[in-house]
C-alpha cells in the first residue's frame, strides 16, 4: 500500500486561531444566506417560492433571446431562462406566487405555440408548486437539517461523551453554512435537492470526524503524560493520510458529475464537491480544535 503524505507531524493546534477566524467568516455569511432565505430574498427555486418550470425541446435550434422577446410580447416579463445546450432544449421558470389552478404551465405554452408556429415544440418536463406548498417545503427543510445536527449530538455522545459531541455537531454545522453562503454568494438557486446535498454532506463530514475522534480517544489511553493539544496533533497526523485519500476519491467523482452530469446535477453535485473540501477542512482543522476549548477528557 502506498501512503500518499507518509508520516507527517505538523502543528494543526497552532493553526487552531487562524482556522476559527475563517470558520467564522464561512459561518457568518451561512447565516446571512440563511436569514436571506427565511425572508424570501435569496435566489429560491420554486421549490420554496412557489412557480412553474416548463422544459421545451425544439424541433429546430432557437436563442434564449427569441423566447424571452416571445414570452415578454404575451405578458411574460418576469421569466428565467436557462439554454441547455443538446437538443435544442430550452428550460423556463416562473417564480411567480400562483397557485397551480392558475395552470401557468399551459398559458406559457398556448404563447409559445402562437410566437413560434413554424418551430414546433415538445414538452418533456412541468412542474408547477403553489407558495403555500413551497413555505411548507421550506419549513420542513430547515427541520431536517435541526434534526440531523441533534441527531449528531446524540449520536456522538453516546460512543464519546457530551464535548465530543458537541464539537462533531458544531463542525458540521459549520460545513453546512458554508456551502449555504457559497452558494449565496454565487447567487445560485437554493432548492430541495440542495438540501438533499447538504444532508448528504453532514453525513459525510461526520464520518470523517469520527475517525479522528477514534484516534484521539485510542491515544489518550496510551499516552496520559501529553497534553491534550499533544494528543490531537498526533491523532491528526496518524489520520491524515487517510483522510486526503478518502476525500480525493470522492472529489474524483464528484469532477466529472459537476462538469458533464447535465443541468439536473450540476449543482448537487457542486454543492457536495464544495462540501468534501470544506468538510475535510473541517475534520482537521475545526471539529478537533473545538476540543481545548474543554478540559482534557477523563477515561474511565
């Protein structure tokens, strides 16, 4: 077996200030975006505003300008339009605060149909989501996410104890904003299946905190002279490798579905691929630092 780092023994606790500064940079923006979410300013899909979204395959190539001069003729001002380049495909959004009797899927097409009669038009995909919905997806959402990270706590605690725990759900909290004010700040849209991707995320980043939080516990035994600084400098070191090679696997993956995956996965799997190098960033630079700010734990 080949060690991509090899034995290493780097101050990762000394780095512990610089790391918790940009952490709380990350985390203040998450915060802004969340905020921004729950006040209906963010970028939201119509997932959560509420809107239709209308997929259209031409039969002959058409430019993003000629719909949107054809929709804004018809009444069709306030439209997102989106060119997925094969197959003469256009993708239309309305976030508009309709409910689904308004049949607006239908009413974009009929102006369609008159604005382009001599270029036919399939549709392959609706869909349409009223702004009662949409507020009930937001608010489950956001009860999803408060679930996991209580579940974390449990969790965590249970097999180490309460600071462990603690530090683990913090951590991913922090993974989780992160990539929320990333994607704010990018402007790109907040949908279900980015929080399906954040969810994902906090499962992953757990995980690699684990493994950490096992090697910190396996040293402490062994080595109860060392301060507890010493003992998770270690424990990071020993893990170190492993952790790179784990993450670079996925981000290989991850690289082909972000560039080639189509508009459907492009920004899940943005959103992960952001996740894996923060949540990386995390597990060694965060969720174990968060330890000294405790007492050096007692093994029974």
């Amino acid at each position: 077996m080949v060690e991509l780092l090899g034995k290493t023994s780097i101050d990762f606790i000394g780095w512990r200030r610089h790391s918790f500064l940009l952490s709380s940079l990350l985390v203040l923006l998450g915060l802004i975006a969340l905020i921004q979410t729950a006040r209906g300013a963010a970028n939201l899909g119509i997932d959560f505003a509420g809107g239709t979204a209308v997929q259209l395959k031409f039969e002959r190539p058409v430019s993003i300008e000629q719909v949107r001069k054809a929709l804004g003729e018809h009444g069709w001002s306030e439209v997102e339009l989106q060119d997925i380049e094969s197959g003469n495909k256009v993708l239309i959004r309305l976030k508009a605060a309709a409910s689904v009797e308004d049949r607006m899927a239908e009413r974009v097409m009929d102006s369609l149909n008159r604005a382009f009669a001599d270029n036919a038009f399939l549709v392959e995909s609706t869909m349409e989501i009223g702004p009662a919905i949409g507020e009930k997806l937001q608010h489950d959402a956001l009860l999803a996410i408060t679930l996991s990270m209580v579940g974390i706590v449990l969790y965590i605690a249970a097999r180490f104890e309460w600071r462990f725990g603690l530090a683990a759900a913090l951590a991913t909290l922090h993974d989780v904003l992160a990539v929320l004010g990333i994607f704010y700040l990018l402007d790109k849209e907040f949908t279900l299946l980015l929080v399906t991707a954040l969810l994902t995320l906090a499962g992953y980043s757990l995980t690699d905190t684990v493994v950490v939080f096992d090697r910190i516990r396996e040293i402490l035994k062994v080595r109860r002279r060392e301060t507890f600084e010493e003992v998770i400098n270690t424990a990071i070191n020993q893990v170190l490798s492993r952790t790179v090679v784990v993450s670079l696997t996925v981000i290989l993956v991850l690289i082909p579905l972000t560039v080639a995956g189509g508009e459907v996965l492009h920004d899940f799997s943005l959103a992960l691929l952001m996740g894996v190098v923060i949540g990386t960033y995390s597990s060694i630079f965060v969720a174990s630092p968060l330890l000294t700010l405790w007492d050096k734990p007692s093994l029974k």
